[in-house]
C-alpha cells in the first residue's frame, strides 16, 4: 500500500479518511494514511483527528516527498490551488482519489491530486484538471473541460460539452446547460440554473443565473 497524508484537516478531510479511503481499500488499490497535515494554530503535537495523528504543517511533507503523497483536502478553490502547485514544484506526489460508486467513463482523464466522491458520474471523453473536487451524486456530461483547482459541489449536473475554467467554486444542486462556457475563478451559487456563459472571476445567483455584485 501506498502511503497517504491528507492536507487539510477540516470537513471536507474528515470525509475523505472516513470514506474514500475506505472504500479503496477494500478494493485493493488503498492507501495507508498516516495522517493529517494543517497549517492551523488550533493543532499541536499528540493531536488525534479522527483517529488520525497531526503529523504538522504543510512543510513536513517536503522531508517525505520521495514515500509519501499527498491529496489536497481544502475546499476553497483559490486557496487549494496556491498551496497544490507549490508543493507539486517542489515534487511533491499528488494521489487522485474515488469513492464508492463512481463511475469514470473511457477515454475520460482525471488530473493529480483529484478527490471523486461517491456516486458520481464522468461520461466519455472529458478532461478533468488537477487538484478537482466532484462532490457526491455530481453528473459531469460528455465531452466537459474542468479546469485545475475548481470544485464542484453535491448534486450538480454539467450538461455536454461545457467547459469549466480553473479555480471555479460551483455550489451544490447547480445545472448548467449544454456547451456553456465558466469563466476563470468563477462562483456560482447553489441551487443555480445556469443558462448562459459566466465571465471570469464573476459570482452568479438564481434560476436564471445572473451576475450578484454584491457577492464578489
């Protein structure tokens, strides 16, 4: 087995050693976790998380970069891809996870550093960047570019043929509809109907989506 630490302690970490991880292991291409890395001052020496020790911040995995890899369990797509490409720089592995019941189509591809959760859906023919989060039930369509770093919340649907930027935050139980373009560092808001193309750095609210300035 390979070994395994996860950066970032939070929610979204907690999930990934609880059942990810799991899952894999039963089918044989698992991983041994050895822990937690956080940059965060509510962490010391001797701190158990689920189980799982604090092994310290995100600099201990350069002293074991050549045994050990990692995954990026951050949710926030800006903050995850500033801490992903600094560390893959500096050659640190990057381990793309998937959970129980999902389903990656041929001659789709999945980036380093990837976490695919439960129950979701990739159909043929799409390319997904690194450092990507598809939440649970997520639905991506055929031919759909995701760019590195964004993160897709559960339930969401992504119609054929759209392309998705990088460092995008789309919320849960959004739908966009074929062929659309997503900017750039994009938001879009959960529970979202998505129509037309989104602007690059821009946030998007309702059915149907619009541009909300007062959230950016």
């Amino acid at each position: 087995m390979k070994k395994l630490v996860l950066l970032g302690a939070g929610g979204f970490g907690r999930e990934v050693a609880a059942s990810i991880l799991p899952f894999m292991n039963q089918r044989g291409v698992g991983y041994e976790l050895l822990g937690f890395i956080d940059d965060g001052d509510q962490y010391k020496e001797g701190d158990m998380i689920d189980g799982y020790p604090w092994l310290g911040r995100q600099d201990w995995i350069l002293d074991y970069k050549d045994d050990v890899c990692c995954t990026c369990t951050i949710g926030n797509a800006k903050t995850k891809a500033v801490i992903q490409k600094s560390l893959m720089d500096k050659g640190v592995q990057f381990a793309t996870l998937v959970g129980y019941g999902a389903y990656i189509a041929p001659y789709s591809e999945i980036g380093p550093g990837s976490v695919i959760y439960g129950w979701t859906q990739v159909s043929v023919n799409c390319k997904i960047g690194a450092g990507v989060v598809l939440n649970d039930s997520v639905r991506i369509g055929h031919d759909v570019t995701i760019g590195d770093y964004t993160s897709i919340m559960p339930g969401t649907g992504i119609s054929g043929g759209c392309i998705i930027g990088k460092e995008v935050d789309i919320g849960g139980h959004v739908y966009i509809v074929p062929g659309r373009k997503i900017g750039d560092g994009a938001r879009i808001a959960a529970g979202s109907i998505v129509f037309t193309n989104v602007k690059a750095g821009t946030t998007v609210l309702g059915n149907p989506a619009k541009r909300m300035k007062g959230l950016e």
